[in-house]
C-alpha cells in the first residue's frame, strides 16, 4: 500500500465531510507537509494489516499524525503552507485530529488502543510545551525530549496501527528509538536552534547515543522499521 493510498482515502473521508469550500484544499496542504511521515506510515501499516483496514487505520493515523506536525508547525513559526497559520491552524488541527480519531475506531482498532494512544499523545504534548521552558539545553534534557516529543508519538502511531496484531507488543520497543532518532537527525540536518543551543561536548554525547539508538533498528524484525533506519546510515 502506497502512501498515495492513505492520502487519497483521507482526502475522501474529508470530502464526506461536506466541510465550507475550500477546507480540503487546507488538509492537503498539511498533509502534502508530512510527506516523510505519511510514506513511513503507510510502510507500518502494511507490515501488519491488510486491505480496507490497511487504508482506513492508515489514513486515520495519518491524519493524527498531519494534526501534530501542524501543531509543531504552528509552534516554529514554520506552517508557511498555509496564508494564515494563526487563525487557520488551529481549526484545521481540530479537523485532522477529530476525524483521525474516528477512522481509527472505525478501522476496528480497539478502545484499549485508542486510549493508549491518546494518553501517549498526551504526554508528548506535555513535551512540546518542555521544548520552550526557560532552561539551558545539555545532553540530559536534549534526549529525554527527543524520546518524549518524538518517540512517544511513534509509539502511539504504532500501537494503533498494530492493534491487534502480532506487532502490537513491539511498538514501544521500536517507536521511541526511531522517533528520537528521527527528530535528532532532522534537527542536525536543519541546525536547529536547540541542537545549535547544546554545548560541543553534549552534541558529542547526543551523537553517541544516537548511534546506540539506531543500531538495533537496523537488525529489527520489521521490514518497514529497517527501511526507516537505513536512513540514518552514511551513504
């Protein structure tokens, strides 16, 4: 299944909506901004699902997934795809977060499941808000957010995906690493301010523990985890 695919069925779900003119355009636009996670997603779904339950629990947590990144590009200062993030983003997350949600239920994923990962969620909102505390970064704080903000929604993500299936008990195992992982490597390849904010030192430890984090990916089981770590590998 491609992400073509779950892009096209959360298009449609939107469309069943009968929102104003216009409204689906602004989910595209979102969801055009996370393409990166949206290909990584439809790999996890497909690794344990299959046909309409495939598309219909991808779509809906690629809309969750579209709702969060909005929220972080809102944060940043970085939702330039839309003309006024400030006033839009806010109602648009409301759409793809709500109706994320619900094709999840509908997908047949279980109450336990939805539960678990709106507490996830949760708590990595409460990272999110970490992120502008009035503290130095160093090593310590660096990862812990890493595996708070990131690793906590991958795992989320998963525990969705994979209600239900024989991956569900690994979700946790190779979602927080591959989550940190992802968001550390993003942010050396941006320069974002928080990497640039850690002492030389501490970029050296953060770097170390990267590499303890990336390397039993590469040897998991999953085949969609594989290919996410492969990313992370020079050349």
């Amino acid at each position: 299944m491609s992400a073509g695919a779950l892009l096209q069925e959360a298009l449609r779900r939107v469309q069943s909506l009968h929102l104003p003119p216009g409204t689906g355009d602004l989910v595209l636009r979102a969801l055009q901004a996370d393409g990166e996670g949206r290909a990584f997603l439809a790999d996890a779904a497909w690794e344990a699902l299959a046909g309409e339950t495939a598309r219909v629990r991808g779509a809906g947590v690629v809309l969750l997934h579209a709702a969060s990144n909005l929220g972080d590009d809102l944060s940043d200062g970085e939702a330039h795809y839309l003309e006024r993030p400030v006033q839009l983003a806010p109602a648009l997350q409301w759409t793809l977060q709500h109706l994320g949600t619900a094709l999840a239920l509908e997908s047949g994923a279980s109450r336990a499941a939805v539960c678990h990962a709106c507490r996830l969620l949760a708590r990595a909102g409460g990272w999110a808000l970490e992120e502008w505390a009035a503290r130095p970064w160093d090593s310590g704080r660096y990862t812990a957010f890493a595996e708070g903000i990131a690793g906590l929604q991958l795992e989320a993500y998963l525990a969705l995906l994979w209600d239900g299936t024989t991956l569900q008990p690994r979700a946790s195992a190779v979602g927080i690493p591959l989550g940190a992982a992802s968001l550390v490597m993003a942010d050396m390849a941006e320069g974002k301010a928080r990497w640039r904010a850690l002492p030389p030192s501490d970029q050296g430890h953060v770097r170390r523990w990267l590499s303890l984090q990336v390397e039993p990916l590469g040897l998991a089981p999953e085949l969609c985890i594989r290919r996410a770590a492969a990313r992370f590998q020079p050349g």
